[in-house]
C-alpha cells in the first residue's frame, strides 16, 4: 500500500461524510472495531514475527522520556495563553499523549513493513504508559477532581492494543508460536484490514476547525516540533541509528492520541477544543510524517 493510498483512503472517508452516506458515529463503531478487534491482530502477528533483541529496550525508553519532555513543557508554557482550567487539562494532555495506534501504526505499515510497526509498537508501549497513567492523572485533577490509583489500574487493564503486545512478547519470547498457527490465516485476514478501516475512519472523524488559535498553536507547536528536537537529543544521547533512529523521531511527531478525546469527555475537559484539535493535527500528520519519512 503506497503513500497515496493511505492519504486517499482518508479522503475517501471524508467525501463518504460530506455526501452523506455515513455519519460521524458510524466511525465511532469503526474504530471501536479496530480497537478492540483488529489492531490487537496486527499487533499481535508484528510482534510475534519480530527477533528480539536487548537494544529495543531503548525504544520504550525513549517512548516514555519524549512524552514526560512534553507534557512538562506544556505545563511550563500554559500560563501566557490564559485558558481556563478545563482548556488547561486538555492543552496539557494532548500536548503529551501521541496517537500512535490509530495514526502512527498505518504508516509505519506502508514504509517499513511488520518490523517497522514491531519497532513503533515497542516505541508505544513507554508513551503509553504515561497517557494511560499521568494523562488520566491530569484529565480527573482538571476536570472533575477525582482519580484514584485503582481507575487508572482498571484503564491499563481495559487498554486492547497494550493487552496484545504484552501477550505477544509472551508468546514470542517463550517460542509458543507453533501452538497458534493454526489460527495464523485468521491473523493475517484480521491484520490486513489494519491500515484500510483506520484510515477511512480517519478521513469521517475530520472536521477541522480553529478553536481557541493560540492554545491550539501551542500543542501543535509541542507535538511536532518540540517532542522531535526531544527525539533528536534522546537520538544523540544514545548514538542510535537505522530502524531506532528512524522510530524514536517519527513516532516522537504524532498527533495527539484520540485516547485524549475519552479523557475530554469522560473527565469534563474543553472537548470541543480537544476534538477540533485532533481533527486539524490529524491533517497536519497526513502531510508531515510522510515527509519525515522521506527525509529520514
């Protein structure tokens, strides 16, 4: 699947909403579908095929370091853009959580094959801790004021795509691959229709809108050009190179996660700036990851 493709897919998606034929919530099922069906599939079948090998270890490692990068310095920079305290949780929290799963994944697919997407999944698992647990630290203390360590626990438990690469280093490290073969072609069906659905639903999620220009900037500002220099001196702190390099700065540029949106929603954050937020860093993904690519 080329680059051109994937972007179509996206606009297929939209023009399918514009001309009325689906509507928004039936990307909502969609990417419920992929959440909880098939993703965990690709994920799975990419992480049982992957060798493994100590140096990964850096992957989450960087994964973890560039998103604590970025929601420290959202924090640090809140104050001139004077926003209320729920446009604050929600500028703090989709400045540091990183739509890799929905987003990320696809291209990684396209570009580097099931070791590339191996390589980000592991990328994922670090940032993912950290959205799963201080994200949804910052959603309660913003919005309504409660968390408790047992919800954020229930969250990490509940989270699919965190659920099969565990379960997949499981089997892959302890050589069961054999046992599931049988269901392999099953996988491999699951896995192909990945990349297609996320993008389609990408393309009927879209609504960019400006709200609140000067917070939005921000974000923007921290999730693809700050959280990249912080990629870049992780990159040199570590002398990585090849597929690390390459992972640890592109998947260090994702949008934010739509795991923001639930948050937004669930916790009584700004959603309307989360949600017109993630529709215009979705368009801004489309056109620079694919020219990261290119460049690195």
């Amino acid at each position: 699947m080329s680059n051109l493709t994937v972007v179509f897919l996206v606009v297929l998606g939209y023009i399918l909403k514009r001309g009325g034929v689906v509507r928004k919530e039936f990307a909502d099922s969609m990417i419920k579908l992929v959440f909880y069906v098939f993703l965990p599939a690709t994920l799975f079948y990419s992480l049982t095929q992957l060798e493994l090998e100590s140096k990964l270890l850096i992957l989450p490692l960087s994964g973890f370091f560039v998103a604590l990068c970025c929601y420290i310095f959202a924090y640090l920079i809140r104050k001139p853009f004077h926003m209320d305290r729920k446009t604050e949780g929600s500028f703090i929290i989709t400045s540091g959580a990183m739509n890799q799963a929905l987003f990320i994944y696809p291209f990684f697919l396209v570009y580097k094959g099931a070791e590339g997407l191996g390589y980000a999944a592991f990328y994922d698992f670090g940032q993912a801790l950290l959205s799963l647990t201080l994200g949804y630290y910052i959603a309660t203390r913003y919005g309504r004021g409660v968390s408790g360590v047992k919800k954020t626990l229930e969250n990490m438990l509940r989270f699919p795509p965190l659920l099969a690469l565990v379960f997949a280093l499981t089997v892959n490290y302890l050589g069961l691959y054999p046992v599931i073969k049988p269901a392999e072609a099953f996988i491999i069906m699951l896995h192909n229709c990945t990349t297609p659905l996320i993008m389609l639903s990408l393309g009927i999620f879209l609504e960019p809108r400006i709200s609140k220009p000067a917070p939005m900037l921000g974000v923007i500002f921290n999730r693809f050009i700050f959280s990249l220099c912080a990629a870049a001196f992780f990159v040199f702190l570590f002398q990585l190179s090849g597929l690390e390099k390459t992972t640890v700065l592109i998947a260090s540029a994702a949008p934010p996660a739509m795991l923001t949106l639930v948050y937004s929603v669930e916790e009584k954050l700004d959603t309307e700036f989360t949600a017109n937020l993630i529709s215009t860093t979705i368009l801004i993904g489309l056109l620079y990851i694919p020219l990261l690519f290119t460049i690195l």
